[in-house]
C-alpha cells in the first residue's frame, strides 16, 4: 500500500516554567495559545498547545512544563531543530524582533537557504525560513502583524543514531520523497505545502537525554479516522508496534518508535480545537476531558496560574522597529 502523509501534525516538548514558555510563544513569536489543558497520562502538569488562529495542523507546537524535571540534552533520538515560516520578506523584522527581546541568533544557510537560529527559554532549538508555501496566521498578537507572522512549521531536522534507517522509515512507511543531500543532511518533503521539509543528518548521532529543553515527540497527519486507522495497519506491516489508537479529545493518535530512535505519532486532522471551546475564546480556560471534570477543583488547586500576556521589551530597548 502506498501512503503519503501531508506533513508534521505537531511537536511536543518539554519545558520547566509554564509561565515563561506561555511568555516565549504567545509573546516574543507571536503564536496564539489555542488550548489550555492538562497531560492526560499526568493530570497535574499543563498540557499547552501554540499554532496559528485555529491550531490548525502543521501549525502545533506543544508543551508539557514540568517545573521539578530534569535537563534534558539535544541529541540523537529527537527532533534537534524545530523550523518556523514566515511570509517572504520578514526575516528581517524577526531579527530586529528577537534583538529587541535580548534572544541570542546566528545566521546560517541549508540547502541555500538562510534561517535565523535561536533557542527558547529551555534551551529547544529553532529557526526562521522564509518561503512563498503556506497560507498566512490570521494571528496577530504583541507586535507581529499577520504580514510578518509565523505561517507554521516548515519541517524539523531529525537527529538520528541510525540515520539510513529514519531515512527509510520517512521514504518506505511515511511516503516522503528524498530531494537534497549535502556533507551533512539529507532532506526529505512531503505532499503538503507546510510541516514539509524534513533534514536528517547523515553521520549517527549520539544519545539524547530526555527533559526540559527536549523534544518528546513529531506527530504526522492522517487525514480522518478511517485514514488513521489505514495508517496504523501500515506501520504494522512494516515491523513495527504502534500502540492502539489514543483519544487525544482534539485528534486520535498512535505512537510508535523508529529505529533510529525518534518517537513517531501520526495523528488525524479532526476534531480539532474547537470541539470543546468557541473559536473567538480559544486557550483562555483550562479544558478537560469529561473523564477528568469530577476533579476540576483538586486539579486546578494544584496546577500554577497562567496568561497570556502583552510582551514588555527589556529595560533600554528600542522595540519592533
């Protein structure tokens, strides 16, 4: 069976503070926190979900802030870089953004390309790509117009410990097609037209460490529940265990881990994130499962206040200019 997928659904990672990771990506980038919840396997961390107006797929990068967790280390078995789009032209307003906000950056070109590299709070690494693909954010929060706004992920570059192996579990299972290679990675894309180019060094990495400032996860799309459930055969047919099908309430997943060392999820498209709130109130409540709403209060008592804030510029900053 021949299967494509459109691209990478969303990311998860771990971070420490709740409320610096809130102030990071609604603040400094811009992303609009469209879902406030819990980890349903942990009810007492927050589970915060960041993308465009609607957290459309291809646009999710989210969160599990545990204060008490230990460092993690960037290394094989992970996502090592996550890459952000912004409409053509705007990479200088993003320099002169990040500067404003005191972020570290350096320039660096892939495959002529040219990303602006930063990190956040906990140490994940990003960058910044511009490309025609992708249709606007109608997101426009503390400073960044939908002009210049970030349109959603432009792929990951994939730190592998077996990197011909993640290489054919991207080509053989997830249907993605080899267009680049230089010294150091191969590049991959998808059939859609975001989350679509996928690096993957060519020299094995070493092992990661999991924990703040680490990606737990990449999920990729399926479609609907009937395509979902096609795509759980396929990986199976291919040798490997994805677990059951989860109720993630906003999509149903499945997760399995490639031999490269890398925790793959593919998760459907629908329901989304406006099956439990309106689209104009998104994020502004913590949402739970039913299965978790007898415990409301207990749960709430032990979870830290939040919100999203206007970004304040560091003392003697001369702004987004």
């Amino acid at each position: 069976m021949v299967m494509q997928t459109e691209g990478i659904h969303h990311i998860t990672a771990f971070v420490k503070d709740a409320q610096k990771n809130v102030d990071f990506y609604a603040g400094v980038l811009g992303l609009r926190l469209v879902k406030k919840t819990i980890n349903f396997d942990a009810p007492e961390v927050y589970h915060l979900y960041f993308g465009n107006e609607a957290g459309s797929p291809g646009t999710i990068i989210t969160f599990f802030p545990y204060e008490y967790g230990r460092k993690g280390q960037i290394g094989g078995g992970q996502v090592g870089i996550i890459t952000y789009i912004v409409p053509l032209g705007a990479l200088d307003f993003w320099k002169l953004r990040l500067e404003s906000f005191g972020v570290p950056y350096s320039l660096k070109t892939r495959f002529d390309e040219n990303y602006l590299t930063f990190s956040d709070q906990d140490g994940i690494q990003l960058e910044i790509v511009e490309r025609k693909d992708g249709e606007l954010s109608q997101w426009s929060f503390g400073g960044v117009s939908i002009e210049k706004a970030i349109k959603g992920f432009g792929g990951a570059v994939l730190y592998s410990t077996a990197p011909e192996k993640t290489m054919d579990v991207l080509e053989q299972v997830l249907g993605l097609q080899k267009v680049e290679q230089d010294e150091d990675f191969v590049r991959f894309k998808t059939k859609g037209n975001i989350g679509n180019m996928i690096d993957v060094n060519i020299a094995p990495m070493e092992w990661g460490i999991s924990g703040a400032g680490t990606v737990h996860h990449i999920a990729w799309r399926a479609e609907d529940n009937e395509d979902h459930a096609s795509w759980r055969a396929h990986v199976e047919q291919h040798g490997f265990h994805p677990t059951p099908i989860i109720d993630r309430q906003y999509f149903h997943a499945i997760y399995f881990r490639e031999a490269g060392g890398i925790l793959f999820e593919i998760a459907t498209d629908p329901p989304g994130f406006a099956v439990d709130e309106q689209p104009d109130v998104l994020g502004e409540k913590l949402m739970l499962p039913e299965w978790f709403e007898a415990n409301r209060t207990d749960i709430e008592k032990g979870l830290k206040p939040i919100q999203v804030r206007f970004p304040i510029l560091p003392l003697g900053s001369s702004g987004d200019r």
